[in-house]
C-alpha cells in the first residue's frame, strides 16, 4: 500500500480541477492512500471524497507560512506516511511545494512535478506572431504527473453528486465576478442580462458572490423580481448543492465555472483577456458555450491579471449582453427535447 502525498494549495479553481483526476485515482487504486495536501480554506470542496483520500489542510498565512513554516508542515505530516511506499505528486509547482519535493528526494522518495507548460502560454499570450492553438488542459497536466508515478490516470469521475433534482422553473445562476479585471464582464453589462433574463416569467436567477460583492447584487435583487442573491449567506459546500440545483451558470473565466463543472452543471462562459486554447476550461464543458471576442490581441494574459495595454478591455466591452442572453437560450433549444417548455429570452 502506497501513500501519494498530493500537493496543490491554491487557488480554488486549481484545486476544483484536482478532484476528478484525484477521485478517478482513489476508486481505481483503493488499496493506495492519497493526501491531499491544500489551504484549509478550501477543504470543503472536497465532497463526497473516496474513503482512501485524505485532506491535510494547510494554513500558509500563519502556521505553515515560510520555510519554518515548511518545517513544520513537514514534521507535521511524518506521523501521517507511516509507510515506507511514499510518492509525491506536485501538481503546484512553485517554490513552497519545491522545498517538499526536495525534502522527500532525499529521502529516496519518487517526486514528480507539473510541467506547466510554461513556455507554450507565453507564446500565446505574446503580443505579436501568437502560436493559436489549443494547449494541454490542466486536467491532463495533473494526470501526467501521475502517470510518472506509474499511476494509470484515465478518469472515471461523473461528479460530485449522484443525480440533479427535478425542478418545475428555470433556474439560471449567474457569478458576475472574477478574481482579475480582465476576466470581469463589466457589471452594467452584466446587469443588462440579468435585466433580459428578468423578462421571462417562468425562470428564476440566483446570483454568486464573496460577502464583499453581496452589496451590488442585493441592488439588483430588489430591481428584479426573479432574481435572489447568495453572495456570502452559505458555506462552500451549500453552494456547491445550490449549483447543482442550477440548470445552467454563468460565470467568467474563474473558480465558479470549474465548482459548477464539478456537480455536472453545464456552464455559458465568458472570456477576455485569457482563452480557452490556455487549457483552464472548465472539466467536461463544451466550449461551444464559451462567450468572446475574436480580437488580435486576444489571449494577452494567461490569468488575467495583466493590465490592457489597449487600456480599453474591448475583449470584454464588446461583449454585448444579447450575444450572452442568445448563447443561454442556444443551450435551452438544443436541450428542448427533454424540457417542458424553452423560456424566451431574447426580445
């Protein structure tokens, strides 16, 4: 029986794309034991795990933070591998996973690091002669590193719940924010699709937000009858069954499209300064939902958080809200099939 000490501490959405290679892995493997190592701010996530995984939270802003911090985490986690078979998988690859990988090198332990592919997304976020084309998703990247631990890491995640619930209305869910300007739909923009989306009587929207953005949706709850806000009112968890109540989101390039691509909720996309071809789609989406612009400059930033040099963010701008309220009802006619009615959205 072999310990795999996995590694990847942040940011959610990262983390959100962890989980069907990791739970893949634990059904495949019972016999093996998986930790998991991550920030304790984000353990919640973890729902519904196999029983040979592990979640070691880690707290980098306090107990774990710098290398004595390191030290401690490491001393910390001596008494949890209590077997001689120990691997590491660092799926993070940055300097505070690399003083773990070298710790357990020396001890003769095999460790295997992501290549993140670093090389490739400067060559398609660079301003001039960009390579457009479709890079390795993070998925595969993080199953690569398996793989080099002699892991079979073909995936066998369906999701985190079992079934959807059966609901009589329409229900849309809309996550505005993004943790980057250039991965923010402006929000009188995005106001505009509520205000649209507002228009049909049989359809509900839920808005999602951290408690600091609960202010600007709780202005648009009481402009629009059908639409409520859960911005800071649960814990992750809720959210993630509210998600699954959801018969389809709206989210930017961020945490939200991966935790609704966790519970099997097909999500409308919208883009700017980053693209899909740098491999962060959400798991198991169709990019035929996927909402941008086709501009030159697009991707100029591989997270986001490069200032426009056009200084304009036309990649967002000239997103108009009808072409996101179309792509919606796009997706509800090609389910029309298996739906009671399909609500008009579009004037």
């Amino acid at each position: 029986m072999a310990t795999t000490l996995v590694i990847r501490l942040s940011s959610l959405g990262d983390i959100a794309i962890t989980i069907p290679v990791l739970y893949s892995l634990a059904k495949k493997y019972p016999d093996d034991h998986f930790l998991m190592l991550t920030r304790s701010a984000w353990q919640s996530i973890f729902v519904n795990k196999p029983s040979n995984v592990t979640i070691f939270p880690v707290d980098t802003t306090d107990r774990h933070k710098g290398i004595i911090g390191i030290v401690r985490l490491l001393h910390e986690l001596a008494p949890v591998i209590q077997t001689k078979e120990v691997k590491v998988a660092d799926l993070h690859g940055v300097v505070r996973s690399f003083l773990i990988d070298c710790y357990f090198r020396l001890k003769g332990k095999p460790v295997a690091i992501i290549d993140k592919g670093r090389k490739e997304k400067r060559e398609l976020i660079r301003r001039k002669h960009k390579i457009m084309k479709p890079l390795k998703t993070t998925v595969d990247r993080y199953r690569e590193v398996f793989e080099k631990l002699g892991y079979d890491s073909s995936l066998c995640f369906t999701g985190l719940f079992s079934e959807k619930p059966m609901k009589k209305q329409i229900r849309i869910g809309i996550a505005p924010f993004a943790k980057h300007k250039g991965k923010t739909y402006p929000l009188e923009q995005m106001e505009e699709v509520v205000r649209r989306l507002n228009e049909s009587l049989n359809l509900q929207i839920t808005l999602w937000g951290s408690p600091q953005e609960r202010g600007c949706l709780e202005n648009w709850t009481e402009k629009y009858r059908n639409a409520t806000s859960v911005a800071g009112k649960m814990p992750l968890q809720d959210e993630l069954v509210l998600m699954n109540q959801m018969d389809v989101m709206v989210s930017m390039d961020s945490a939200n499209m991966h935790l609704a691509s966790l519970v099997n909720t097909p999500v409308v996309s919208i883009w700017g300064a980053t693209h899909p071809h740098l491999g962060f789609y959400g798991f198991n989406q169709s990019e035929s939902n996927a909402v941008q612009t086709d501009l030159p400059c697009r991707p100029c930033s591989t997270f986001g958080k490069k200032p426009c040099y056009r200084g304009d963010y036309a990649c967002l701008k000239q997103i108009a809200p009808e072409k996101i309220v179309e792509k919606i009802e796009t997706y509800f006619k090609l389910r029309a099939r298996r739906m009671a009615f399909v609500p008009n959205l579009v004037d």
